[in-house]
C-alpha cells in the first residue's frame, strides 16, 4: 500500500558489521593498550560504546543464529549439536522484509548460510564470497544481483587482496549500484581476518610484531585451536605473546577496513540516515586458561564471551554514549526493531531479547546475561579424528553461565560447576564457588527461572559437511555406539 511505502522511506537503514573472532579485551576503544581499533572508536565517540556486551554462546554458529533470531540457544536449538535452523523461527531479515525493507548480506563464514542450514534465513539479496548462493523466495519480485568486483586497494600501490578490502570493495559497490533509493535497506557483513589462524597483511605485523621479528618463525607457531584445546599442542610464553601480535595486527587490520565503510558512507551522504553498527560473535582464548586455545566449543569463558558492540545513529542515540550496563547480542534484534520503529507481533512472541534503548539512557535492562554450550560433538569429532588416543570424554558435558557485573556462574553437567568474583577476578583464574555457594545457587535458579520461561528446541545430534570439515561416519558410527550422538527416530506416544 502506498502510505505503508511512505511510512517505511522514513525509517533508517541498518548496517552491521560482525567481526568474526573478536574480543573486547584487545581492541583499544575498550582501553587495550595497542593501538588496535582508533577507527571503531571514533564511531563509538559519535554514538554508543557498551562496556558489558556478552554473547549467548562461544562460537559462530549458535551466536550469530541468536544474533538474528533474538533466541537463547536453548530456543532455536541450532549449535554444536544440530546445526539446522528449523523453520517456524523469525529470523531479522525476515522481519525487516515484512517491514519493508531491501535486505542484503554478505556472510563469507562456511557455518552460517542461507542455502545448507538456513541459518541465514530471508536475506533477499545473499552473497557468499566466491560465487552467490542460492537466493531465498526465488518468486519474489524486484530482487537485485549482487555483481562481483576487483579487490578494493585504499592506497595506490599497496598490495591486498584480503577479505576486509574486498569487502570494502563490495559494500561500496552495493551501495552505488543495489541499494534501493525509494525504501529502508539492512546489509550485513562479516570478515573474518581476527580468526585464528591470524595471519594480517605485512604492514599490520611489521606494526605489531616485535621490531625485526623474522616472518617465518612467526608463521610457524602452531595456532591450532583443536590441538590445544586437546593438550597436544602447546605454546611457550614467547610464541603466546607472537600470536597475541598477530592477533592485535589482524584487529587493526579490520578496524581500518571498517573506518574505510563509515567514511565511505558519510561521503555518500548515507550515513546519518543509517544505524551503524560494529559488533562480534565471540571471541577467543589464548593461552589464558592453561593450553585453551581459540573458542573450540568447549567452556564459557569471559575470553569467548565478552565481545564490543557499538551503535551510531544520531537521531536517536546521543553522541559519546558509554554503556556500563549488561547487555546481550540476542538484544540487538529488539534494538534495531525498537530504533526503526518497526512493531511485528509475530517476533514478539518468539524474541527473548530485551530493546537496549533504555540502557543507552541510563536504566538497566537486565540483571544478568545467560550463555550457553551444547555437548560439544564437533570437538569430539576432530580431536578423535586428528589426535588418535585422545580421550574425547572430557569435553562431554554441557554448559550454561550467569553473568552479572560482579559474578560469573558457570553450570555443568557433570556437576564441575565454577563460580569467580570479575571484578577481583576479571581472568577467571580462581574458583570460589566453596566460599560463596549461596551466590552460585541464587544465580542458578534465576537460570532456572529464565530456562523454564523458554520454549525449548532439542532435535538430537546432526552435524553437517562444510568445505572445512568432512565428518567421517565410522567416528560417528563409534559415538554413536556410546551414546554420545544421538538419532532421534520418534518416541512411541504414550495413551
């Protein structure tokens, strides 16, 4: 209708740029001591920077389905074990489709696709690097191609082809040659440079890595997430503190491409009419917790799971806004919807996230976050397949945390549950759940209460080929046989 078509040109366009692998804890607009990310913080200074922003699991599958669903793990039931999203769940795209938006994503990481999995669910427009994907709702009318385009190079003569300056690239391009001029657009990105193995172009290593620090020794230090996480690769302290280099190279890496988008925009004259927004699915470990390294879908540390999250959009959110005040990726949906004005009954039955708006004006919206671990089958999968003798069976538990800004419960199956004081204790390094089991045990019920409010989605084990990862049936056979993977077949009803 017409005047739903005038409504909608007046609402904002929304851009959101996901880094992939990154945490708070080394990016320097949260007070890093590198200089990792003065871009991001010139667009936190002309809009809003939340200090206690947690994901509501540690890896890109489950997160970034939370992040589009507004669902805790428990609800969509897309992770470690299953890793489908079922139909029935709105999803972003499809909310902002129904309001009236133009949406577009361009989604490089092999776990979270619209094709296989449907974890993507609705972008009309959806690339994945290296050739477009199969696009959703294929009768839909008016659907625009999103054509390829030379790497983007922002210094003449500088040699780059890494996926940030593609994407650069293409968002520039998008915007010139897709994006709709008579309604609201959504497009979402991801880069995943900060990722191990991180590996940041010459210029951001020479940065970063100590002066005269040889290239190749650095390239042969073991990242290997699977292998730690297993305790058969370990690093000394030295090699830690190169890969904490390369890390903080690979973040400045990322944070030039996305102050390269913003200025971009703001040039187009775009960039005021846009909620822009810079966040992460998870972050990772090194080295902090004994041999743990990356984010191998195995514990629920503050590593994995504190993570930035900025927002800028003028009209709406104040300049030079510091957020101390808890907040989750499942309350980003609700936040967008709530800065759009976007009203959809059918996601307010299914969100379990919580508009931020009032948090960007001082008044709390939560009082603690909760994160969640599946069984972790993929790590059972590959330390049995790539490290022979390993007992898999440590990692067959599951997890579920309460974070409040004082205190981190950590729940288990195996009843190995962990409580630490992060304001005396920001590393997680010591245990004090035998001091103050009265705190632990208030934390579990307010988990409980949140667990028991949820319409909960278990589907059984399913893991799924991906270019990176080919599950071998015989290892899934012998799981199988212990009864760690799990083939639903349907349970007789009961009469």
């Amino acid at each position: 209708m017409p005047a739903k078509t005038t409504r909608a040109r007046k609402r904002p366009n929304i851009f959101i740029y996901m880094i992939d692998t990154a945490r708070r804890g080394n990016m320097s607009c949260y007070g890093y001591h590198r200089p990792t990310t003065p871009h991001i913080a010139r667009i936190a200074e002309e809009g809003a920077i939340f200090d206690n922003h947690f994901v509501t699991s540690c890896w890109s599958l489950p997160s970034q389905v939370s992040f589009m669903t507004g669902q805790h793990l428990c609800g969509h039931g897309c992770g470690v074990q299953y890793q489908f999203l079922e139909p029935g769940i709105p999803t972003l795209a499809e909310i902002l489709n129904r309001a009236g938006y133009y949406t577009a994503a361009i989604q490089p990481n092999p776990w979270v696709q619209q094709d296989e999995g449907q974890c993507m669910r609705g972008w009309t427009n959806f690339r994945r690097p290296g050739g477009l994907t199969r696009l959703q709702e294929p009768n839909k009318p008016n659907r625009k191609e999103m054509q390829p385009v030379p790497p983007y190079l922002p210094v003449p003569g500088e040699s780059d082809t890494g996926m940030c300056w593609k994407m650069v690239g293409w968002v520039e391009d998008w915007l010139e040659r897709s994006a709709p001029r008579d309604k609201p657009w959504a497009l979402f990105v991801l880069t995943g440079e900060t990722h191990m193995k991180c590996w940041p172009p010459r210029k951001y290593r020479e940065q970063f890595l100590p002066p005269g620090f040889p290239d190749e020794a650095a390239g042969k230090i073991p990242q290997d997430q699977f292998g730690g996480t297993a305790g058969m690769v370990k690093l000394t302290a030295p090699q830690w503190e190169i890969v904490r280099c390369l890390r903080d190279g690979a973040m400045a890496y990322v944070d030039r491409a996305i102050g390269e988008i913003f200025d971009n925009m703001r040039k187009r004259g775009a960039l005021d009419d846009t909620i822009f927004v810079v966040t992460s699915d998870h972050g990772d470990s090194h080295g902090e917790h004994r041999f743990h390294t990356g984010h191998c879908q195995t514990h629920l540390w503050d590593t994995m799971l504190h993570t930035p999250l900025v927002m800028r959009y003028p009209r709406r959110i104040p300049k030079g806004v510091r957020v101390p005040h808890l907040a989750a990726n499942i309350d980003v949906l609700p936040t967008l919807l709530d800065l759009c004005g976007v009203k959809d009954r059918e996601a307010d039955k299914h969100v379990h996230g919580k508009s931020l708006v009032p948090a960007i004006k001082g008044k709390p919206v939560r009082d603690f976050v909760m994160a969640e671990l599946q069984k972790p089958l993929e790590p059972m999968h590959l330390t049995a397949k790539r490290c022979p003798g390993f007992d898999y069976r440590v990692y067959n538990r599951r997890e579920k945390s309460a974070r409040t800004l004082e205190w981190k419960y950590i729940w288990t199956s195996d009843a190995r549950d962990e409580l630490y004081n992060v304001i005396d204790d920001p590393d997680e390094q010591k245990n004090v759940i035998a001091e103050h089991r009265d705190v632990a045990e208030g934390l579990r019920l307010k988990m409980e209460d949140l667990l028991l409010s949820i319409d909960q989605r278990d589907f059984g084990d399913c893991l799924k080929h991906t270019g990176h990862v080919q599950v071998d049936p015989e290892i899934e056979r012998r799981l199988a046989a212990w009864g760690i993977y799990r083939r639903i077949i349907g349970a007789p009803v009961k009469k």
